[in-house]
C-alpha cells in the first residue's frame, strides 16, 4: 500500500472540559434579549477548559478514547499529527507535548495550523508519513483541538457567543481496497481572505506586548458575514465535486460530517447541499464552534450515536480560517464486518 487512500478511520474519540456555559450568562454580559443566542446560532451551550488544562491536555484524552476505540495502544502509533489554532506554546509543536501525555515515545509528532479545515489536512499528512502500512507500528493519529475560549474577547458578540473549548481524535491505519480514504483528499486555500478570521498579536508581524493585550489584539477577530458566506458558498460544492468524482449520488452518502459553524447555518445548507437532514451531522448545539476539533468531534459523535456500517460512505468537510477548506469521501471499514 503506496498511497492515502488505502488508510481508514478505525476509532474515533472525543473530550469535552467538564464546565459547560450556557446562554444566560453570556447574553447578560453583552446587553441581548433571552434566548438571542439559540435562536440565531442553535447553540445552548458550550464547554470551557479548566485553569489546569491546556490544548495538549484536551488532545490527548480525544486521542486516548480513539485508541481504546480502535483497540490499539500507544506503542502501535507511528505518527501524530495536531491541527491547532491555540497552541500550549508558540514553540514547540504541542503534539510533542500530546506524546509525551500519550506515552506514544516511538511516534513523530508535529502540528498543523489550518483552523477548521485542520483535520482535514491532517489524514493525508498522517498517512504519507506511515507510507506503506507494512511496518510493525501502521497506526497513526490525526486530531483536532482548541482551547478557543481563552483567545476569546468576551465583549465581542460575533465571537463570545459561538467559540468553545474541545477536541477530537482519530486513528487511522492501513485497509483492504476499495476501503478508506476514496479518490484524493482535496484542499484548498484563499490567502487574500486572511484576515477574515484572525488573531492580530502574538505572531512575527505583531508580537504581543502590553499595548496589543490592552486592545485585545491577542483575541479572535471574525467577519462573520464573510465566514457565513465562504461556509454557503463551498459546502455544497465540496459535496457536488465528492459524488461527481466518485461516481455516486448524494443519496449514498450515509452521513456528511462538516466542521461546526454554528447549528442554525447548517440547518439552512441541508437543501442547497442536496441532502436529506438526516445525513448532516450537526453536533454543536451543546459545544459550539471548538475549532479545529469542532469536524473530528462531529464525527465521533456521529460514529457513536450511530455507526456507519461496513462500506458506508461518509464525506468530511471542513472551512476555516486561511481561508482554508478541504473535503475527505471515505468507504468505511469495520473489521468485525469485513
């Protein structure tokens, strides 16, 4: 086996901090009616990390419910690859820090920053790193994680009313064809629209110091029309290009897994993506937008609520920041089953 697309999601994994945070409180503090938020956004509540708890923490009990999941254990993982946009540090990669938690000391570990789409990036990444599945350690991991509430400005409504803290893992290893990734994984990035959705301090360009902290420029900055636009505008394309390609229809897709802008925009985009509602997953009702694990997440929470049964196929389908949007069909494969 040469190539992605003979490597497959085998477990999936999720975590959420225990502190949950609904709409009341938030809506007090910014001046809204009760009950603005739900309306406008589906979202009820969100999770927010502890003071002890940092990205590399979340990340890694996503990962550990992914391994036990695919019945593997840290010595099994050969790669681990992180998409995030809140890193412990700005050096090193947190996913060092993720082995480190994991006890996975044989696997490589490096990062990706892609927001949303992060995922995405992230299984092809993962599975040209373990090449050919021959070898004794075929496993690798692939997770999305985001501590986003702590680069979050608490008077911004665009922002404080959608964002969370979670993430989401997944192991993928080496299967049989036609199984797997199907086709090629397709990314694609729009640099022009970078300042879309940003953190303006803490990088090169704008280090933070204590006139950007006074101005929260360590906080997210989102045009939310713009976000709300790029969302409509690609994720029916991404689903129109995933069947043409793969000679199917929409109707066999069993499940589309998107990134989680919010519920109420999801809802809206079931019809112009072509597809019955019961074939969108949409999970952030109670998490919210937690970032690069918001698409990991869903899918687990798909896989669990109910799993797709051997040779479904199931798209993911991320857009984020960048901007950045890719999409992954996949012929699933269940080992009892096959």
């Amino acid at each position: 086996m040469n190539s992605p697309h003979s490597y497959a999601v085998l477990g999936t994994g999720s975590y959420l901090p225990a502190e949950t945070v609904g709409n009341e409180p938030i809506e007090k503090r910014l001046g809204l009616t009760p009950g603005w938020i739900e309306e406008r956004t589906g979202i009820v509540s969100r999770h927010r990390a502890a003071p002890h708890e940092a990205t590399s923490d979340l990340a890694a009990e996503a990962a550990r419910r992914a391994m036990a999941a695919a019945g593997i254990g840290p010595e099994d993982v050969s790669v681990i690859v992180l998409s995030t946009s809140t890193p412990d540090w700005l050096s090193p990669a947190t996913a060092c820090q993720v082995q480190a938690l994991l006890g996975a000391h044989r696997a490589a570990a490096f990062d990706l920053m892609s927001a949303c789409s992060g995922f995405i990036l992230g299984l092809p990444a993962a599975a040209a790193f373990l090449g050919d599945g021959s070898g004794p350690r075929r496993y690798g991991l692939v997770i999305g994680a985001d501590l986003l509430t702590r680069f979050t400005n608490e008077d911004d409504r665009g922002t404080s009313v959608l964002f969370g803290d979670g993430a989401g893992a997944a192991v993928i290893g080496p299967v049989p064809a036609p199984y797997g990734i199907v086709g090629d994984v397709h990314v694609a990035s729009d640099g022009t629209s970078a300042d879309r959705l940003y953190v303006p301090a803490g990088g090169s360009r704008n280090p933070v110091d204590a006139k950007s902290e006074d101005s929260t420029g360590h906080t997210f900055f989102m045009d939310g029309r713009a976000i709300k636009n790029l969302v409509s505008d690609v994720l029916p394309r991404m689903v129109q290009e995933s069947v043409d390609e793969a000679g199917v229809t929409r109707a066999d897709l069993r499940y589309l897994v998107p990134h989680q802008p919010n519920p109420v925009l999801l809802h809206r985009l079931v019809e112009p993506c072509g597809l019955d509602p019961r074939q969108m997953t949409i999970s952030g009702q109670t998490v919210g937008n937690i970032g690069a694990g918001s698409l990991p997440h869903a899918l687990d929470v798909a896989v669990r609520r109910s799993p797709p049964v051997h040779g479904d196929l199931v798209l993911l389908a991320g857009m984020g920041g960048g901007a950045t949007w890719g999409r992954a069909l996949l012929r699933w494969y269940a080992p009892a089953a096959a």
